[in-house]
C-alpha cells in the first residue's frame, strides 16, 4: 500500500501522532484568534484608559469584556467549528463562567502590580496587562477546550476504532497460513 492510500494503515504509533498533530493546529487556531484578542483587549485598554482616566483596573476589565465578546466568535466560528454545536446556551454559559475567571486572573496580576507595588506607569501597566493576559491564557485553552468546546465523541471513537481495526487487520494478514 501507498503511503496514505489507506487508513487501514493506521498504527497505535501514528493514531498517536494524529492526536498531537490535532493537539497543535488546535493550539495554532486558538493562539491566532487569542493574539487578535490580546491586540484586542490592549487597544481598547489604552484607549479607555487615556480617553478616560478611568482607573488602570476599570479601563482593563472594561477592555477585557470587549475581548472576551471577540474571542468567543472567534473561538466558536474559527477554532472550534468542527466541534459539537448542540446546547449553545450551555457553551455560552460555560464560555462566561471560564472567561470571568480569567478575567480575575489577568486583571488580579494587574491589580496586584498597581496596587500592592505602586507599578502604575503606563509602560508597567501594559506589561502587568500583557503577564496577566498569559497567565489567564493557560487557564482559558485548558477550560475551553475541556468544558466549553467538547470534541464530539463520535471523532475519538472513529479514531480508536480505526486504531483497533487497522491492528486487527495487520495481526489476520501475518497469520494467515500460506498455500501449499
């Protein structure tokens, strides 16, 4: 057999590979629409902050909300389109529930640098803005990923059955006793 004429080819060794290659374009799409959003999210911190003069934390969390609404288009018509569609008031719900927990993580570094270290220049803020933006990052890939957009389940059985199949075939093919 040709290299990819088959799927029946398909070892545990390579079904493995195919997850982690699905595991980084996942990362690759999350971290393009996450970087629009970070270039969000500073934009219109900066520009609430300095039309304003609203508190570094106001103009932050105010900016967030707005990065938070691009993101979850983003995610959910981009990143996570091949994923289950069903209980879209649920995903929006659980979407929500993850993002304020980031947004207290990012904005909790922020508040943190400004307030408890009197770091509040406009440069620290951007770069206490930017820390926190990362660390809430990590969080938000995790949750969404795991609770939000949940593959479907028919994808990982198609997969493991392919896995067993392509297995099952390989093992009947060398035991097959030859012809005299």
């Amino acid at each position: 057999m040709g290299r990819g004429s088959s799927r029946l080819s398909t070892t545990p060794r390579s079904a493995a590979r195919q997850r982690i290659d699905r595991l980084v374009r996942e990362a690759a799409k999350f971290g393009a629409v996450g970087g629009a959003g970070v270039l969000v999210n500073l934009l219109v911190f900066n520009l609430v902050r300095n039309a304003t003069h609203l508190q570094v934390v106001r103009a932050s969390v105010i900016a967030t909300v707005v990065a938070i609404a691009f993101n979850y288009v983003g995610f959910r018509y981009f990143t996570y389109r091949d994923r289950d569609k069903g209980g879209r008031t649920k995903e929006l719900t659980l979407f929500l529930l993850f993002s304020a927990v980031g947004l207290v993580i990012e904005n909790g570094l922020l508040y943190t640098a400004t307030y408890g270290f009197g770091w509040d220049s406009p440069v620290q803020s951007n770069i206490f803005k930017f820390v926190g933006i990362g660390v809430a990052t990590l969080f938000r890939f995790w949750s969404y990923r795991t609770w939000v957009f949940k593959a479907l389940p028919a994808k990982e059985a198609v997969a493991s059955a392919e896995s067993f199949l392509a297995t099952e075939v390989k093992t009947r093919r060398t035991k097959q006793p030859t012809l005299p």
